[in-house]
C-alpha cells in the first residue's frame, strides 16, 4: 500500500524527533552513569528545565514558531548544556576545597546587623560547599529572570520591523477625541521614552484625524515642546492629518508599514489582510482577533513588558 506524501514526511519527522529524543536521553544517562545519581538527576532535572523554557519563549514570540523545527534545535541545545555542566561537574577544584579547609569558624557573637549584611556571602559559601550544591546554584543561575533593557525590548517586539505607524488620540496624546484637541493637546509623559526607542529602529509615522487646521497646529506644538523631534528621533513633516477616518486607512495603506497603532477596532479590523502586525490599544480584552493583531493598554506598556500579548 502506497503512502502519501504529507504522511510520509510526517512519518519521517516523528521518527527523526524520536532519535533525538533517544540521544538526548542516551547522552543524559550516561552522563550520570559516570558521575553519582544525585548528579545525573540533576542534568536531566536541567536539561527537562531547559526544553520547558525554550518552548515558553517561543510562544511568547509575536510570529508563528515550527514546533518541529523548535523540537530538534532544543534536543541540540540540550545535548550541549549537558556535555558542558557534565564537564564542569566532574572536575574537582582543589584550591576551593583548600580554602574551605583554611575557613576560621564564625563567632558565635556576630550582631543582627552583621547577619544581614553577609547574607550575600554566606548563600556563595553554601553554593560552593560541595559538588551536588554547586551544580544546582549553576542551575538556579542559568535560570534567572533575565532584566532586559527598554531599547532590547522594544527591538525584540518589533520583530524587525522598520516602518511603524500610530494614531495620536489616546496612545501618544492624553486626549482621546478630535473635539478636545479644538482646545488643547497633551503629549503623555509616560509614552515619549517608548516612542523615541522605536524611532531609533524604524520609521515612525504619527497621524490624526482633525476637524480644523488650529486643532493639528496645537498638535505639533505640543509634540514640539515634548522634545522628540529635537532628541532625533521623530520628523514634524512626518505627522500626518486628515479629516475622516478613511483618510487614516488610506495613509496607513500607501505607507505599507511593518506595525501599525491604533484606537479604533474597525480600522483594526479592515487593516488585517494589509499589514504584518497591529497594535490595538484598548482597555478592553476584544475577542476572536486575528492572529497578527496584539492587545494591549498603551503603547509603553506593550513594547515595555516582554510578556505582553
């Protein structure tokens, strides 16, 4: 009986997970057949850590990730953690063990002051008393929560994206409707530092539907005070006005950006089928949205929280 391609391929990219699976655990198994058991379970406790870690991150991504693919990569990546803190586990290191025995006894009358401030030093010496307790202060290490900085987290939301569009009305400016700014306009302090990363990366379009010339004069005065477009980041010719919402589709549209910000859940909508990623700011959880549109409350706390869907 003949198979057929899709299942042949699928056939042969199970068995090919399999056999990476089985060196894994092959390597894993006798990796702590050479050293104690305690040891082993360690490196598997590691290694099973490790795949866990790889394949949360990888939903977290704002793009699709072959779980196949993702699959073999860890079984490599596994493979290699585990030669490495095998080696490291089985060397012995002398001069620390000199210096454990060297080690003069504690006072039995340190002060509570004393206590907290070597609370620091003493989780190092503990980390380091012994072979099982050094491997697994390695493991809690590699392990971390990581603190990234904003100018990382914003590049790696973007997904290497270099043209990005956004609405001012209530993502850059505090007020949410064309008829306010006929009296006033207020850049938000909170966004500004968010928006001058993205410009270092991509090319920022801001735009606004206006019901009259004064209201889009305040607006650039205001975007003027707040400094981004002396700090070199944003362009004044590259804020755009227009009288309908229509008119900001069809400038998202001709612009052709990788992202694009918005209010409004209709423009959401109908820019699906055109643009890579949107960015809809609301402070509602809409439902049954597409796979390229991203939620969130502001644009600052979208691009400056790594787990924000």
């Amino acid at each position: 009986m003949l198979v057929g391609p899709a299942l042949w391929a699928h056939q042969k990219g199970s068995s090919e997970l399999k056999e990476s699976e089985a060196r894994a655990q092959y390597m894993a198994e006798s990796t702590s057949q050479s050293s104690d058991p305690a040891k082993g379970e360690e490196l598997r406790d590691l290694v099973q850590r490790f795949m866990a870690s790889l394949a949360e991150f990888s939903r977290r991504l704002p793009f699709d990730v072959d779980l196949q693919k993702l699959c073999s990569i860890t079984t490599l990546a596994a493979l290699a953690i585990t030669l490495a803190f095998a080696w490291k586990l089985l060397r012995t290191p002398p001069e620390q063990q000199r210096r454990q025995r060297r080690r003069p006894s504690s006072s039995p009358n340190l002060s509570i002051n004393n206590l907290h401030s070597d609370t620091s030093l003493q989780s190092s010496e503990v980390c380091s008393s012994s072979g099982d307790s050094r491997a697994q202060c390695a493991v809690n290490e590699f392990f971390q929560p990581v603190e990234l900085a904003l100018e990382q987290l914003v590049r790696h939301k973007l997904n290497e994206g270099r043209k990005v569009t956004c609405r001012l009305l209530g993502v850059v400016l505090d007020e949410t409707t064309p008829e306010e700014l006929q009296k006033q306009a207020t850049v938000r302090s909170s966004v500004l530092e968010v928006l001058l990363q993205i410009a270092k990366f991509c090319d920022v379009y801001l735009m606004e539907r206006v019901l009259d010339d004064e209201s889009g004069e305040r607006v650039l005065s205001a975007l003027d005070d707040s400094g981004v477009f002396t700090a070199g980041g944003l362009i004044r010719d590259k804020v755009l006005f227009c009288g309908t919402e229509n008119g900001r589709i069809s400038f998202v549209r001709q612009l052709e950006p990788d992202w694009h910000v918005d209010t409004n859940a209709e423009i959401i909508h109908q820019l699906t089928r055109f643009i890579k990623y949107l960015l809809h700011v609301t402070p509602d959880r809409p439902q049954n949205t597409a796979s390229n549109v991203f939620i969130s409350t502001s644009l600052e706390q979208f691009f400056g929280d790594l787990d924000q869907r």
